[in-house]
C-alpha cells in the first residue's frame, strides 16, 4: 500500500516530492512513450504532470494513492494533448525551392462560392451539434473520426472499455446524422 503525503515541515514535503518524482519517473515515461510517439512531447507532458503534482501537494489535504493519481493525471494530460494537436501544415510537404509552386494544386483546393458557403453552414452545424453531445460521446467521436486515433489508444487513453467506446460512438454518430440531414440532400 502506498504512503499518504501528510507531512507538515516544506522540506520534508520538498524531500517527499522528490522521492516520489524519482521513483515514478520512468515509469511514468514509458506509459506517456507508449500513447505518444514523439519524444520530446511525452516528456513535455511529463513535466506538466509533475508539475500538476507538485502545485496539488499539501500537508493539509494528502495525495492518497500518489502513483495512481500521477498516472491518472498523465491519462488525462495525453488525452488533452491529443485533443489539442494540430494538423500538420500543408506546406510541410511542398520542398522549399522555386521550381515548385502551389498554382497546380489551387484550382482543386478552391471550391465555387456556393461550395464555400455550403461549406461554411456546414461546419458551423457541425461545430454546434458537436457541442450538443455529451463529452463523453463527443471526445470519442473526435479522437476517432477527426485526429484518426485507433480505438486501442483511445481504451489506452481513457481507461474506458471498448465496447463502452465504441457505443459511445455509435451514439455520437446516430445523433450527428440525425441532427444533419439537412445537408445529407
């Protein structure tokens, strides 16, 4: 069973940190390396989970469970971390000299304006219908459907079971349907 944090004097609680942080280290890496495949962004997310850690520790209210609360909270960084990256940008993959121009790729980027109009109404409906969802429902759906997360992370990620997982899913997308037949015309 692990200690309880209930320590009075800074530099005990300073010492006990310590501790904790060195024993839950690499541990914590590797299960941060194993849903994150760069680097430097598991241990960016590392570094706030300690740093999340270090902010919630008080002598008065103790951490019970310490190695359990930093893994959840390491859970929970990766899934904001996941919720929060960005495409990558286009130009990433066009070479940086001048014989290569995007002229050739702007007549199939551009749409008509009815196109773009259309468009626009439809991520707006999106968005808001989105928004309409329960989180749990809306967080699957966008970790699947829009950043192409496999359900396996997305278990590994939230601790939820597949089965919940994909429910929840199905859930997500009989309600978007529904919500946007509208533009299914």
């Amino acid at each position: 069973m692990e200690s309880v944090i209930t320590i009075s004097d800074k530099r005990l609680v300073d010492q006990q940190i310590d501790r904790t942080v060195r024993s839950t280290k690499d541990k914590l890496l590797r299960f941060i390396r194993s849903k994150v495949s760069d680097n430097g962004d598991a241990e960016d997310i590392l570094q706030d989970v300690f740093y999340q850690f270090v902010e919630s520790t008080d002598p008065e209210e103790p951490i019970a469970q310490v190695t359990s609360w930093l893994f959840t909270v390491a859970r929970n960084k990766i899934t904001d971390w996941y919720r929060k990256k960005k495409p990558q940008s286009f130009t990433r993959y066009v070479a940086d000299n001048s014989e290569d121009s995007l002229d050739e790729f702007i007549d199939e980027i551009v749409a008509s304006p009815e196109q773009s109009l259309e468009g626009s109404f439809f991520r707006e409906a999106m968005t808001q219908a989105l928004a309409e969802l329960p989180e749990a429902q809306r967080d699957v759906f966008i970790m699947h459907e829009v950043e192409g997360i496999p359900f396996e992370e997305i278990v590994k990620i939230t601790g939820a079971p597949l089965n919940t997982l994909l429910s929840r899913k199905r859930y997500a997308v009989k309600y978007l349907r529904e919500r946007l037949a509208d533009f299914d015309e």
